[in-house]
C-alpha cells in the first residue's frame, strides 16, 4: 500500500506545472537555517557543571520541617542541574542573537505581489473572487476589445491546478516540494489578479 502511495505521489508530481521560486524566499530560508546553526554550535560548546554535594544539604537542611527528605542520588541531581543550566543559557544566546543588532538583513520585494506564508494564502481568496467578479463585470458591459478578457481563463487554469495540488498536499503531507509549488502558484495568481485591476482601473 504505501509503495503504491509513493508512485502515485511521483505521478502527482510529474505531472504538476513547474515553476521558480522567488529568490528571496531561498535566501529567507538558508538565514534561518544559519541562525538554528549558531544556537546548536552555542549549546555544544556550554561547560558541563556539577553542584557540590554542600548545597543539596543546606537544601535539605532549609527544607526538613519534622518530615525526612529522602536524599536522591547525587548524580540525578547533577544531572538535573546540568539540564537546568545548559536550557537556561541556550534560552539567553538565542535571545541574545535574536535581539542583537550587529547584522542586518535586506530583502528586496516586487511592491506589486504580496509575498505571505502558506498560511495566509487562504486568508485572501475572498478579495481574489471580488477582483474575478469585477472582471467579469467589465468584460461583459464595458470591455470593448475581446483580448481585454483573457485573463479570466488564465486565472482559472491557476485556480484548478492550486486545488489539485492542494488535494495532493491533504493526501500526502506538507513535502517541500508540494510547499514550495503552491507558493509558486500563489505568485502567479497575484500576477494575473493584479492585471485584472489594473484593466478596470484603466477602463
């Protein structure tokens, strides 16, 4: 069964249009990988620490109200130490990377597509329908020229090949390649959705 899966999964994807991904979205993701690199680096270099046996009994002393504290072994306790220390002061590297203000990071962004995450995609179909609904309004009663209006079956062959692939991802899980196509269909949309607004703007 799950080798029959993955065929049809390659199938899927052979047979998915192909397209290019924004540079920036690469370069987004490899600055984030060289964050996550800096942290672990940061951890695997922390000393290892082991409290002295003096603190534990002064713990116990302070603790003892007429009920014995049965002492646990000392190297579970170092060993709780150690984690205690090695999270906190993971904790404050990575917010000291995060808030330090030594490297800066330049995007540049076409002003006229916006670029959102996979999860906002969906958040704007309802202006992407409002914007189809006008065009098709304007080519119906204003439109003087039939090439005005060929933008509609453009955005539909982009509107059908986003649910396959949608359908594809609800199958077989969010693979980054799958990811990665759909934000490339969401780029072209934007594209075609904006030159329909710009033909009712100009009308």
């Amino acid at each position: 069964m799950e080798e029959r899966n993955y065929d049809k999964l390659k199938d899927a994807l052979r047979q998915m249009p192909q397209h290019r991904a924004p540079e920036f979205v690469w370069d987004r993701i490899e600055d984030q990988l060289e964050q996550e690199g800096h942290l672990h680096q940061a951890i695997a270099a922390l000393p290892g620490y082991t409290a002295p046996d003096r603190i534990w009994t002064h713990i116990e002393t302070v603790l003892d109200r007429g009920t014995k504290i049965r002492r646990l072994p000392t190297l579970g306790w170092s060993a709780a130490a150690g984690v205690a220390i090695v999270v906190t002061a993971a904790l404050g590297i990575y917010q000291w990377n995060q808030t330090r203000g030594t490297v800066s990071y330049a995007y540049t962004v076409e002003k006229t597509v916006p670029h959102n995450s996979p999860r906002d995609w969906d958040s704007a179909e309802a202006d992407v329908q409002e914007v189809q609904n006008r065009y098709a309004h304007f080519c119906k009663y204003q439109s003087q020229n039939d090439a005005d209006c060929g933008l509609d079956n453009e955005l539909k062959e982009l509107n059908d090949a986003k649910a396959e692939l949608v359908e594809i991802i609800a199958q077989y899980g969010e693979d980054p390649s799958l990811i990665r196509q759909l934000g490339e269909l969401e780029v072209d949309r934007s594209r075609v959705v904006k030159a329909m607004v710009e033909k009712i703007q100009t009308s």
